[in-house]
C-alpha cells in the first residue's frame, strides 16, 4: 500500500464527531499513556521522570525517576511498556534519558505484591550512546506485540540536528534512526533474537529496521500485531509507516530517511537512493501540520466509526485524523491549536490522547464478558445444541 495524503481531500466535507471527554487534567508534560492488558487503570508517563496512575478517577505518583533523566529539550522520560507477563512477573520497561551520560537507557522495574513498584529491582537493559549530545531526536518508543511475545522493540531517533549529519540512520553500525529488537532478561542486559536480520552480517545485532528520523509514537495493532510507526519529518513532510505481522513486521525494511523524507527526495540532500526502500504508506506536507504524533489502530468496540481504523494526530496543529486507505478523516479535536503529545490504550482497548497536561477519552471499550457471564454464555449454547439433538 502506497498513499499520498492530500490535505485538501483530508479536510473537505463535514468533520466526524468524536468523543473528546476530558478524564483528568493537572498532569507535568505527559507524554505517554498506556496499561497492561485488562488493567482498568491507566499509566501516565510525563517528560520529567514521573509516572503517575489514574485509577477511579484519582491519580498518584507511582514512580519518580527526575533524579536520574535529563529532561531539556526532547529529552526526557520518553517510553514505558509492560512486559507481556507483567500479570505474573510485575516487571516494566522504561526509557529515557540519562542525567549524566545524555544516553538512552532502557531498564525493567518490578513491582512487589501490593503493586508499588520496587526502586531497587532497576535493571539496565540497553544503552544506546547519544555521541553528539544534542537535545533532540530522542523517539523514545518502546513496546512489545502480541505477534511477536518477549521481544522488545525501541525506537530510536537518528541523534539530532538537521539532515542527520552523520548519517546515523543509514549507517548500520550506529544503533541510531533505527528500530531495534532484544530479548530482555529478567536479570538485565539482552540477547540478541537469531532471527534479526544483521545476525551474522554487517551490521549492529541489535537492529530491526533503519531509516528513521525521529519515531516518536507508534503502535502495535492488539489485534492483529502490526507495526505502526509516526517518523517525524523535517521541513516538508510528516510520514506514517507500517509493517504487518504477516509479512514480518518489516524485518530489515530502510525506511529512507536521511535520504528520503516522506515520499519525497529530502531537501538539500544528495545522496544515491539506496534500493529497496519502503515508502511510507501516508504522508503529508506543512500546511496541515508539521510534527506527527503516531496513533493506534482503534480496537475499543464501542465507536463504530473508528473500529478498525488507525487514529494520528500532529503536535503543532493539534488535529486527529482518522486513516480511511488512502484518505486521512478529520476528527473533532481536543487540541486545536495547541500540543497533542501522544495518543494511548488503555488495558481494554479504549482509545486515549493526551497533551496540554490532560488526559481524554477518545472512544471508549465495550466492556469484556466477566468470566461468570462467560460461563453462562457457555452453559446456555450447550443447552441449546442438547435440545436440538434430542
């Protein structure tokens, strides 16, 4: 699939309602929202260093990691994903910035018994060095998909400045501009999954896909387990890019950037095309937005209109848009003319954004059978093939 946006086409007709209901608001800087599976609470992430839970309508400070994250520029506390066994093992990943090093870090928390998280399980995972030591082009995304258990997958950015000076996304010896994908271990540090496509070859073990810029949000699809990545482009284009588990969740795919921005050949760059590329499934130009912040492919049930489409927004606009093929619908929104940070998931499906130091409901879930009710469910299809047998 291969569509170029077209911001009139995107913003003609009428503007589909959406259900923007603020659910709490006083938060720091928030930037990620997101919960383990089921768990009807939901987990905050702000640029500082803290997490805060929002759990029946109040919030608390769960873990507080300022003294150790650089928060300047688009540094920060930048990513947190459970790990799929949280349910049984309390652990969590975080990802940041370190106050001391300027690096990347990727550690594992767990929480005890009573679901306090515990301060002295941290566990370094990963580090990825940040040699220019400059504030921006963090992404900082972390996440795990259901069609791939126990591998993590971190985006990282290409390390800042304009034009990727160093070519950090195109080089695979640089562990920047990439996605990369580790087997974390309970004890911390990683190995290395056999199948990542530069076992063996040139090429840094860690790597999945290369050719980004800044992926600051994206997404697995709950349902199916494809990848969705937002790359923030530079001065003309915005891209989305995708990968379906079926065909690999783009194993080894070059998603173009320096070379490449969007659809289009990157202004003032130069550089021979390298072959294979793959294009970004949607893009968009300047005047509609300048800064994409990757969504989630709604799965809540409840919003007939959103059920199986992808959901994106843009930070300095504010707008959502929803991703009908090649289309890309306006959304009531929140944030017009103000900052949307990111978009999340609660644990059932629920559709969340955030920004402006609030939290919103987007579209809600339709909640899952209880198990008793499930039970029911059962005894009563038995009873019915029972009697049509009889």
């Amino acid at each position: 699939m291969k569509f170029l946006f077209a911001a009139a086409v995107a913003l003609a007709g009428a503007t589909p309602s959406l259900a923007a209901t603020l659910v709490a608001s006083g938060f720091n800087q928030p930037l990620f929202l997101t919960a383990p599976a089921g768990d009807s609470r939901l987990f905050i992430v702000e640029k500082g260093g803290r997490i805060q839970v929002l759990a029946n309508g109040a919030k608390s400070l769960w873990l507080d990691l300022s003294a150790q994250v650089d928060s300047s520029g688009e540094r920060g506390l930048l990513g947190l994903a459970f790990d799929p066994g949280f349910a049984s093992n309390g652990r969590f990943y975080v990802d940041y910035i370190d106050k001391t090093s300027f690096n990347t870090v990727v550690a594992s928390y767990t929480v005890n018994a009573a679901g306090a998280v515990n301060v002295g399980s941290a566990r370094t995972i990963i580090t990825v060095a940040q040699p220019a030591n400059l504030s921006n082009h963090k992404a900082g995304w972390i996440g795990f998909s259901t069609a791939d258990p126990g591998q993590l997958y971190i985006a990282t950015g290409d390390g800042g400045s304009g034009n990727d000076p160093s070519n950090n996304a195109q080089n695979l010896n640089s562990n920047l501009g990439k996605l990369l994908r580790i087997t974390p271990l309970a004890g911390g540090g990683y190995s290395v999954p056999a199948d990542n496509p530069f076992v063996g070859v040139a090429g840094n073990d860690e790597i999945w896909a290369y050719g980004l810029r800044n992926p600051f949000r994206n997404s697995f699809d709950r349902l199916t387990g494809d990848l969705w990545i937002g790359d923030v482009g530079q001065g003309a284009r915005e891209e989305i890019d995708f990968a379906s588990a079926a065909s690999g969740l783009g194993r080894g795919a070059n998603y173009g950037w320096r070379v490449r921005e969007g659809r289009i050949a990157t202004p003032g760059i130069n550089d021979p095309t390298p072959p294979n590329l793959t294009d970004p499934i949607f893009d968009y130009d300047h005047t509609v937005g300048a800064a994409i912040i990757g969504g989630y492919v709604y799965r809540g049930g409840a919003d007939a209109s959103l059920n199986g489409k992808y959901v994106f927004g843009d930070y300095v606009s504010g707008r959502i848009w929803r991703l009908d093929g090649s289309t890309a619908t306006a959304l009531a929104t929140p944030f017009a003319g103000s900052q949307l940070t990111s978009f999340g998931e609660g644990g059932d499906g629920a559709l969340y954004a955030v920004g402006n130091g609030s939290v919103y409901l987007l579209a809600g879930a339709v909640p899952e059978p209880a198990p008793a009710a499930l039970l029911a469910l059962g005894l009563t299809a038995l009873s019915l093939r029972r009697r049509r047998r009889s």
